[in-house]
C-alpha cells in the first residue's frame, strides 16, 4: 500500500469499506494516497473492487467504512456536483439532444458561469481535443473516438482538481484506443492533470501510468511503477495478471539470503529469488518471464546458475520476435521470447534445446494451484 504525505496529497482513501449486503466485502481496509499531478491506475479482473473505489470518489456510491478525503476534506456529505471532479465514462454519456458546444458548455453553466467565459472556455477544450470544427454537431454525428474526445473535453472544461476515467477507452478498436491512450497520457503532463484511471487491459495500465494500484478481491496485492511490477511482482497474482509468465511449481529446500533452492514436482532442482516463501518444505510457485529465458548454445554462460532441458513443440512469428512453446521440467506450456536475430534457423518442432536462465530472473513467490 502507499501512504504518502505532505501537502502534495490530493486524494486519500483511509480504511475504506464497502459492502452490499452487509456480509461480503467488495472494498476490504483500502489505504491508498494519490499525489497532485500524479496518473494513478486501478487495474485488475471484474468484481476485484476498482470501480467500487472510483464511484465512492467520485460520490455515486458511499463507502460502509473509513472516509476518502479530497485536499484533507472529507467528502462523505459532498454530491458529485459539489467535488469538482471532471469523469470520463466508457459509454460517452454525451446528451444526444444537445450539439458538442452545449454538451461542454453545461457542466460551466451549471457553475453559473457568465456566458462570455463559457464561450471562452468551451472554445478552448475543443481546441486542446482538436475538435473545433464539430462545435455544432450532435454526438450522433461523430465516430467514437470524436464521441470519446468531446467527453473528455467535457470532464476538463471546468478545470476540476481531479479527473475520473472509468475504462473510457473500451469501447474503441485497437488502433484508435492505442492513440487515445497517448492521447490522455500526453494531456495528463501538459495540463498538469491528476488523473485516477480504471481498467482491466494491463497493457493500458503500463502504458499510461505513473502507478498502478493492481486490485483483487477487494485488496490492493501491490501498488507501484509499471517497471516495478512488471520485474518485481511481490505475489503470484500480480505476476500472472501484469504481462506474459510462465509458472513452474515446487518445494522449498534452502532459504540463504535473497536466494533459495526449489525442487520441482518431476525433481528438477533450482535456485531462485526468494520473494515471498515459507521455510524449507513449504509450497512455492516461481515465476519467470519469457524473455528472461535463454535457449540453445547462449546457456553455457557461466551467468546462468539454471540449465534444464527442453524440447520444441511450437513456433509462434510476432514480426520482430518468435514465441517458442517449449516442453520443460513436465510443463508443456512454458514459453520463450526470441527476438528475431536471435532465432538459429536449424530449430524446429520436436528439437531438444538447452533451456537456462539466472537465479535473481526467476522469483520464488507464493503457491497457487497448478493449472
């Protein structure tokens, strides 16, 4: 969890609570502190609680315990409309009676803002989401990635403290979602925006974020930097939810320092990053990414403290990389990222292959069930 103080601390969730129905927790004990500026990222699977917590910010839903303050204030008394919170929906929730000028000019006059300063303000979102030159169609006009942008305008033309997107892009194809996440990426830092993202895609969490808050079942596993959580996952959750990996299950031997023996189900010995282990004979999963893992004549380095045998079952061509599945230790599904110029072009399916890899490359974490 972070905690962080001082007087850059815009938001902060103290023990938070939410139930339903007054048995099950979908918000257990929440802490968390969001900085002024800072893009912050609730990632994780559905029913994990990360929308729970943006609607209780945001004031659609109350929290059953603990407060959420807003510039040291709590807001358990404060509407919505009285937070000064600019959000950003999936489903635009643009008023399709009304033109993309009067869309953006309604949370100002609902301000009672004069008219003159409406016009200049709402001129000016257009102009940030380079949509000027719609300013007098209706939402039914625009494709979604226009719809997307003139709600995006909308949750920024009153200049609030904080801006609410709940999974605003899942909505849009590949291609236009990858340019709206630099979109809002690139908004954030011009505008000095504090942003508090919700989404399930992982990739769009690394993409956009300064930290992400990785959810499940109501907790949060691990809040840190995209690179942190990608290379140092402290749990087999995250490890399995943040990117590609690959599991191997066994037991414990030795535990010397940051450094521990594990011995697989089929007897294979290994040395591993002890992250998050018991003693010698409990239950462990070790977790290590496909790129980390070396194939072929590149394992005689005396660096690899790890060498097994493998063999070749599949192929996988990504353009700049190969993906091969490979069969090792009674995994059949373990896989291994090649870049292209590293590919030997004798392999093929069925081949045994040298398989290696570093001791602090593969962490000892947490049990989970073998698949």
């Amino acid at each position: 969890m972070a905690n962080d103080s001082g007087a850059d601390v815009l938001v902060s969730f103290k023990d938070v609570q939410k139930t339903y129905d007054g048995e099950h927790l979908v918000v257990k004990n929440l802490n968390l502190d969001i900085r002024r500026g800072e893009f912050v990222t609730m990632l994780g699977p559905s029913g994990s609680g990360k929308t729970t917590g943006l609607m209780m910010l945001a004031g659609f839903e109350n929290p059953t315990h603990g407060q959420i303050l807003l510039e040291g204030r709590p807001l358990h008394n404060l509407p919505p409309y009285k937070r000064n919170i600019g959000m950003v929906f999936q489903n635009y929730a643009l008023f399709p009676h009304m033109t993309v000028e009067e869309n953006l000019a309604f949370p100002l006059q609902v301000r009672r803002l004069g008219a003159d300063e409406t016009r200049r303000k709402v001129a000016a979102a257009l102009d940030m989401v380079k949509l000027g030159h719609l300013a007098k169609r209706y939402p039914a006009q625009m494709s979604g990635g226009q719809q997307q942008r003139i709600a995006l305008a909308r949750a920024l033309v009153f200049e609030p403290k904080l801006v609410l997107m709940d999974e605003p892009l899942g909505a849009l194809d590949k291609q236009l979602r990858e340019h709206m996440q630099l979109e809002i990426k690139h908004l954030h830092r011009d505008l000095g925006l504090t942003v508090v993202f919700v989404t399930h895609d992982q990739s769009e969490a690394l993409t956009m974020s300064d930290r992400v808050a990785v959810f499940n079942e109501g907790v949060i596993q691990q809040i840190d930097s995209p690179g942190n959580l990608y290379e140092h996952p402290r749990n087999s959750f995250v490890a399995n939810f943040i990117g590609e990996n690959n599991r191997l299950h066994g037991t414990v031997g030795t535990v010397d320092g940051e450094l521990c023996t594990v011995r697989l189900d089929d007897g294979t010995q290994l040395r591993a990053k002890a992250v998050n282990v018991g003693g010698a004979g409990s239950a462990t999963t070790l977790s290590i990414r496909p790129e980390r893992v070396v194939l072929g004549t590149a394992t005689n380095s005396a660096a690899l403290e790890n060498h097994l045998s493998g063999r070749i079952l599949e192929f996988i061509y990504l353009g700049d990389h190969v993906r091969l599945r490979v069969s090792v230790a009674g995994h059949d599904d373990f896989m291994v990222k090649v870049p292209i110029a590293d590919l030997d072009p004798a392999w093929r399916e069925g081949d045994r292959v040298d398989v290696g890899w570093k001791a602090l490359d593969i962490r000892a974490l947490d049990p989970i069930a073998a698949a």
